[in-house]
C-alpha cells in the first residue's frame, strides 16, 4: 500500500477516528485505526465492538491496499507533522510516514485479526444538526453515570411524526428536549435508546455539519444507530431495555411559578454553594419578588443571598441541589427562566420544580426544553 495526502486531512481523520476509541482495552488490537486505500482514496475507521467510527477523505493512491496502526500514536503524529504532503507506504510489517524532513517508522497491527466495521443501510432521517447538537448538549446532562442500571445511562430518541424527542434522566431530574425530525423511511414512530457519553461526542462532533443523517436498524440481533454528515459515520449499539416512561412527570400547566433573571441566579447559587459539602443542598425561598438562596455549611461558614424575581402565587420554599439546578440553567439558553412549582398528593413532600425558557420577564419562550427536578427534603 502506498499513498499520499494532505496532512491537514490526514490529522482530521485521524482524530475523528480516534474519538470514540475507550481510553484502555482488554484487547489492544481495538486501539488501532484501520486504513484502506482504493481508487477513490481513503477510509479511516475504529471500532470497539460497541461504536465504530468511518470517515472518507481524498488522496493519491499508488497501491491500493489495507493497513491497521496504532490510533493514538498516529493522531499524535499528524498533528505535529510539518505543513506538507504525507506519504504513506506499507513494507512488510512496518509502515512509513514521511511528510517534509520528518520521517516515522511504525508497526503495524494484524489487519487480518480486526473485527467488522458493521454498516447500517437505508435512512430513517434527517435533522439540522445544529439543533440537534444543542438539544444532545441540554439533555445528555441528565443521564445517569451509574452503570449499576444501564437503561438510565442513556439518552432516549423517540421519533413521532415530524418531531424527534431526547430524554433522559438519572431518578432525580428529567431533561426533555423536541426538535424538528424529516422522516424518509417507511416507519413514522421509533425510539432507540443511546449511550449518553456517545451521543454528547456525536453532537460536538457533527454540531456545524448542515443536516445529519440518521439510520435505525436492527440486524443479526444487533440494535445499531448511525449518524452520517461530511463524509463521516459514527454507528453505536442500542442500549437495550424499556427506558423510563419519565414524559408522564410533566404536568400539563403550572400555575405558581417564578421568572428569574438567568444568570442572576447562576452567579448566585455559584456563589452561595462555596461554603457547602458536594451533596448538600441549598435552601431557595420565594417570595415578595425575590428569591433568597441559603447555604448552611457548619459551623465554619454560611452564606446567603437574594436576587430579584417575578413570583405568581404563594410563596414557596425549595431544597434544591445546586448542581442539578446550574445543570438545568446552563441549558436554558434564554435570559430569563421560569422555574413552575408542582403540585403533589402528599402535601408534605415537595413536588418537582419545571426549569423552562421565558423571553422576558412576561412572555414564555417557545423553545422545547423542558427540566423537572425533584427537591430534596427541607432540612427543619
């Protein structure tokens, strides 16, 4: 095998191909990059036997041919190369790269002993990745990192129609977001229910691509997602199990409520829970159009603070973990949030608080996102 290429193409592959490549591996062949030369230039793909990754880019194949090398190591090669042509060539065992005066001689791996790279054919879809990888930013948050029940560690897409949801939740808050799906398979209703860490890689990875392309398929009893833009391809497994009918928490209207400005209450609850332990929680009151934050950290330190707010109906008073609760904000994306006080059976225990978007201090904002977040017990 022998070819030449761009290096600034050359290091884009590379890097997109060793994105989704797991830190460390049972088996070291699953760290390599395979590389396959034919007359309509280059493919680079990695695969763990749970994601895989392919991209096609434009070179000068001499020999077409098929090599497997190590993907960290050859992604930290090209980005450093000097600005000029790379010229890959295959001898024996043992590949060489030279690109200007640098020169690098690496091993290559049992192309032989590599699994598969699975494709998914046929489209189920097609949505503006822009949206797309805004609404994977808002709801993968919510995830769960306990592998202990891995149906919650994923993020849920349900296509209905001409809209596609992403949910997702770890027990303690549901993040929701709806954004606008072009169906063109023959199957109108799907879900399919994707690794968390995955899809936020997808949505950095795909976020300025126009449109992404996404197929569904269910083959030898394997449940596989791909997502296509530019050239590039990431396919994952499904996680199997019923997700959560968590949807059933939103109620469908919140008459008290609270309109804060949105950073306001971002600097302040930062701020406030500089004197507390990692799991406490603040105390939020509101009332006479403010709302105060509490923070009791011992006997060593307290703080307090009270920015302005827009409160419809009594006052209330909430328990909230404050990271849970920035996690939410940051993804509001307006400059004002509404913060709706659900109403539950038991009126000793309090119901979950609805983060949404609000355009100003008056008007909803129209966005679909949604974030419920159940409060922690006051502490009397």
């Amino acid at each position: 095998m022998k070819f030449q290429v761009n290096r600034d193409v050359l290091s884009e592959a590379v890097s997109f191909a060793v994105k989704m490549l797991p830190a460390r591996t049972t088996l070291p062949i699953l760290s390599g990059v395979l590389i396959e030369a034919t007359s309509e230039g280059l493919v680079f793909s990695s695969f763990d036997y749970e994601v895989s990754t392919q991209t096609k880019v434009a070179a000068t194949v001499e020999t077409p041919g098929r090599v497997l090398v190590s993907g960290r190591l050859l992604a930290e090669i090209a980005n450093r190369l000097p600005n000029a042509p790379v010229t890959f060539e295959s001898v024996e065992s043992r590949i060489q790269v030279s690109c200007g005066s640098a020169n690098f001689t690496l091993l290559s791996m049992p192309v032989e002993e590599y699994p598969t790279i699975p494709q998914v054919e046929g489209e189920t879809g097609v949505l503006p990745a822009e949206e797309f990888s805004s609404a994977v930013a808002q709801v993968a948050v919510a995830a769960s990192r306990d592998d202990v029940t891995p149906v919650i560690t994923g993020v849920q897409l349900e296509i209905t129609g001409n809209s596609l949801s992403l949910v997702a939740t770890d027990r303690y808050r549901v993040a929701i977001r709806d954004i606008p799906w072009e169906s063109t398979g023959a199957v109108s209703e799907l879900t399919a229910l994707v690794p968390a860490r995955t899809m936020q890689e997808i949505g950095k990875t795909f976020g300025h691509s126009g449109n992404i392309s996404i197929s569904i398929t269910n083959k030898d009893d394997r449940e596989l997602i791909a997502f296509t833009a530019d050239n590039k391809t990431v396919t994952s497994l499904l996680i199997k199990g019923n997700f959560p009918p968590v949807k059933r928490l939103f109620p469908e209207k919140v008459e008290n409520y609270a309109v804060v400005n949105t950073a306001d209450l971002i600097e302040a609850t930062r701020r406030v829970k500089l004197v507390v332990e990692r799991e406490a929680a603040l105390r939020f009151t509101f009332a006479n159009n403010s709302l105060t934050l509490e923070a009791i950290g011992g006997e060593q330190a307290q703080a307090s603070e009270t920015i302005d707010a827009v409160i419809s109906g009594p006052e209330v008073v909430v328990s909230l973990k404050p990271d849970f609760l920035l996690d939410g904000l940051g993804a509001v994306h307006s400059e004002f949030t509404r913060i709706g006080f659900t109403s539950v059976e038991n009126p000793a225990k309090p119901g979950p608080v609805l983060i949404t978007s609000q355009t100003s201090k008056d008007t909803p904002s129209e966005d679909a996102y949604r974030y419920l977040l159940q409060p922690n017990l006051l502490l009397r």
